[in-house]
C-alpha cells in the first residue's frame, strides 16, 4: 500500500521540539505571536506500507514482538504544567493490535533537508505498530486510554503523536492556557518518545482564528500554547 505523508502547518508546529519554550518563565503567552499567512509545506514522504505478523522480522532486522518487549509496559516520568506547578506523568502501551513495515523516501520534488529543523520530515523506514495506549497524570488533570500508531525506527525507540478529544476527556483538564470562546478552534496535542527504560513528551495546542480574505489571498493565523512537558 503505497500513500503521500505530507507536513500539515498544524502537525508542524504541534511537534515541534520548541513549542514549549515558546511560552515565557512566567507562564504568559507565547513569544512566537502568531502564525499568519499558513501554507501546506511542500514535498513529503512516499511510504509504501506492508502488514507484517508479530514475530516476523522486518528488514530493519527485528521484529514488531521484539520491539514491543522493549517498549511496552509502563513508565512514568515528572510531568511540569507551562502555567506552573508539578506532577507525575504515567504512559502505559498494551498488547500489539496489528503491524506493518513502513518504506520511506523523500517524494520526488521534496527535499525534506531544506525545511527548517523543526519542521524536517524523517523520511526513514520505519515499523508502525498500533497498540493501545493509557495516559494520565497523577493530579487528575489525565486519565485518557486510547490506540496509537507507534513510529518504531529501531527495536528500543519509539514515537507517537495523537489528538485529544477534547470533548471526552476522562480527566479533568480544561484549556485555560488561551481563551476557547476567542478562537474559532482549539486543539491540543500529545505527543512523546519511548525507550526501554524512559518516557518523554509534549502536550501543546494550537488556537486557529478565524480566516482572513478568501481564495488565494486568504490565510489563517495560529496561536501556539504550551500545556505541558515531562
């Protein structure tokens, strides 16, 4: 099964390493100002996709089992909220759902080298896993449980990126890092790295004004927000 990735602005600026030093020691608003003027990044990853069983070994020479007995389980890792204040974080991936190997390379007229760092593609082969993935904090503000598609490039990393829902959220966190009723949406993001023995990640949002003009001279402008990182 072959498909495009492409760098949404969205997905760019939600997973960029440094959303989160965007917002100020004092927990004010971004640094960055805003987004204005957003374009779909050019170029991308053709991946050709194929489903692999559990135990067979991927040409990158391990197999999905092999990787999920490094990742899976349980970690925790000190979580601080961007408005202040501390708490412990807890990533716990269950049982292997499906898997595939993932052959990438950098589409033909991209060169994901020449995009800003933050915003590169990793156009690398890789293994998909999805498996399902509980969140939560110890404060209460998380007590999320929902699947994943793992980014496993060698058998004791990973990486995963999801969209919360808002709407469903089993915690009690609220976004009060920006005002909801001033935007036209809001969305926040986790996003974080596994190891053998660490967990690491982001939560961060985006606030997306209402466009400006229409057709070719429209544009969209963004606020970007930290929640928090652990």
């Amino acid at each position: 099964m072959r498909e495009r990735r492409w760098l949404s602005w969205v997905v760019a600026v939600a997973t960029s390493v440094g959303l989160f030093g965007c917002v100020d020691g004092a927990g004010g608003a971004p640094q960055g100002g805003q987004i204005g003027g957003v374009h779909g990044a050019e170029g991308g990853c053709d991946e050709e996709k194929e489903d692999i069983g559990a135990d067979d070994v991927s040409p990158l020479g391990f197999s999905a089992r092999a990787a999920l007995t490094e990742i899976s389980g349980e970690r925790s890792a000190p979580l601080t909220w961007a408005k202040g204040g501390s708490t412990t974080a807890t990533v716990s991936v269950g049982e292997l759902i499906a898997a595939r190997f993932v052959r990438s390379t950098v589409a033909e007229g991209g060169d994901s080298s020449g995009a800003e760092p933050a915003l590169a593609l990793d156009c690398s082969d890789h293994l998909q896993l999805d498996v399902p993935l509980a969140f939560s904090t110890e404060d209460g503000a998380f007590d999320e449980s929902f699947a994943v598609t793992l980014r496993v490039p060698r058998v004791d990393a990973a990486s995963f990126f999801y969209k919360i829902d808002l709407s469903a959220l089993q915690g009690s966190y609220e976004v009060t890092e920006v005002d909801p009723a001033e935007f036209k949406a809001v969305t926040v993001y986790l996003s974080g790295a596994l190891s053998s023995g660490a967990v690491s990640g982001t939560i961060s949002g985006i606030a997306e004004s209402h466009p400006t003009g229409s057709g070719p001279d429209g544009s969209v402008s963004a606020r970007q927000f930290g929640v928090a990182q652990f």
